[in-house]
C-alpha cells in the first residue's frame, strides 16, 4: 500500500483532482450496478404479470405496478392504470409522460461521467508540463556530473509522465461504464416502449372497444352522461333543459 501512496505522490499535486475523479468513477459505477442489477432482474416478471392481469382486471394489475413502484418499470406502468377511465389517447398521453421522466433519472451519473473523461486526461497532460518545467529548471547542463545529471533529468521526466498515465485511466475506466450505461439506457427505451404499446393495445381491446362491440358506450362517456349536470361554455344546465335565449 505504501508503495502505491509513494507512486502517486510522485505525480506532484495535479494527482489530487485525478485520484479525486477516480473515486467519482468508481462510486458512480457502483451505484449505477446496484441499480440496473436490480432493475433487469424484476422488470420481465413485473411486465408479464402487470400484462397478464390487465386482461382480467385493471385494479389488480395497478395494484402490481404499484407494489413495483421502487423500479422505473413500475412507476411507468402505474401511470396509465391510476387514470379513470381514460380515453386511449390519455392513457398513451400518461405511457409517454411516464417514461421520459424515467429515462432522465435513468441518465443519472452520465453528466459526471462525461466531464470525467473530457477533463482527466487533460489534467494528466497539465501533470506532464508542470513536472517537466520543474525537471528542466533544476537541470545543471553548464555544471559538472553530465552523466548523472542525465540519469536524473530522465527520472524526473517518467516521474512527470506519471500524470498523464493516471488521467488516461481514469478517462478509460470513465468512458467504458459511460458506454455501458448508455446501452442500458437504449436497451430501456425500447422495452418500456413495447411493454407500453403492448398495455395500451390491452386497453383498447379488452375495456375501451370492448364496450363498443357489446353496443354500449365507453366507461369515460358514459360517466360523463350521467352526471348531473352538463357545462356549456363556462354555464351549468340539467341535461334535458335547453339553454336560455336571449
């Protein structure tokens, strides 16, 4: 351990920020892991049984999404199944909405993860110069001793190269769980958007159309045909009273 505290401290004071972004990296990924392990390990179950259910009983298979709302998947098909009586087009409308608030957090980390590797080389780079310009200034070429004033010049310089090293790998390790993630996140994209197509055909078929085909209204008609009263233009009137004429 000593030995690798020793490595890096030559390096000089540039390491700091570079062992910093490491650490950024290495926490971001993890975090990242956990969630998408989590994730991809309950979402098909989830998804089938939500889907499953709906067939029968839009209750129950809300009542699914809702015991799965600590995953995106969950939230997303919840959305849609907590409306009452929506039209398709509020309940595609509710799939959509759904899912791009799922996908930003599903970019969480990517931000740091880009400036991670756009800034980490260049701060090995600026490790390199600052170590050489201190190599060179305490470089005696006038003096004495050329050969071992040589063999140190060259110390000091793969000392200052140490720099550009550290910042190429964190910019690797960087860049690698960024592409990781972002192949996830396109991978999720297009199962949240079967999953969504596949419950909003459910809908259609089973409960929206189906009221047509047995000759009545939908549920969303009817309810509005029952109640009370109608609006007109901003005025309230029972539903079999004509409007007064001026």
């Amino acid at each position: 351990m000593a030995t690798v505290f020793d490595f890096l401290a030559k390096g000089g004071p540039v390491m700091v920020p570079i062992i910093g972004a490491s650490v950024f990296t290495v926490a971001c990924a993890l975090e990242r892991a956990t969630f998408w392990t989590n994730l991809l390990k309950r979402e098909g179950q989830i998804v089938n049984e939500v889907l499953d259910t709906a067939r029968r009983d839009l209750v129950g298979a809300a009542a699914i999404a809702a015991r799965a709302r600590d995953l995106p998947i969950g939230r997303f098909l919840l959305a849609p199944l907590n409306l009452k009586n929506p039209s398709p087009d509020t309940f595609r409308l509710a799939l959509e909405n759904a899912g791009d608030k799922e996908f930003v957090k599903m970019r969480k980390g990517d931000k740091l993860l880009e400036t991670v590797v756009a800034v980490s080389p260049l701060l090995g780079l600026l490790g390199t110069v600052t170590g050489l310009i201190n190599t060179f200034e305490n470089l005696n070429i006038g003096g004495g001793g050329g050969a071992v004033g040589a063999t140190e010049a060259a110390g000091g310089i793969g000392e200052a190269l140490i720099t550009t090293a550290a910042g190429m790998v964190v910019a690797i390790l960087a860049l690698l769980v960024l592409r990781i993630m972002v192949t996830l996140q396109s991978q999720q994209m297009d199962y949240f958007s079967e999953a969504g197509n596949e419950l909003e055909l459910i809908y259609r078929e089973y409960w929206y159309e189906a009221d047509w085909g047995q000759g009545r209204e939908p549920a969303t008609r009817r309810q509005t045909a029952d109640r009370p009263l109608e609006t007109t233009s901003g005025l309230a009137r029972e539903p079999d009273r004509p409007l007064p004429t001026r």
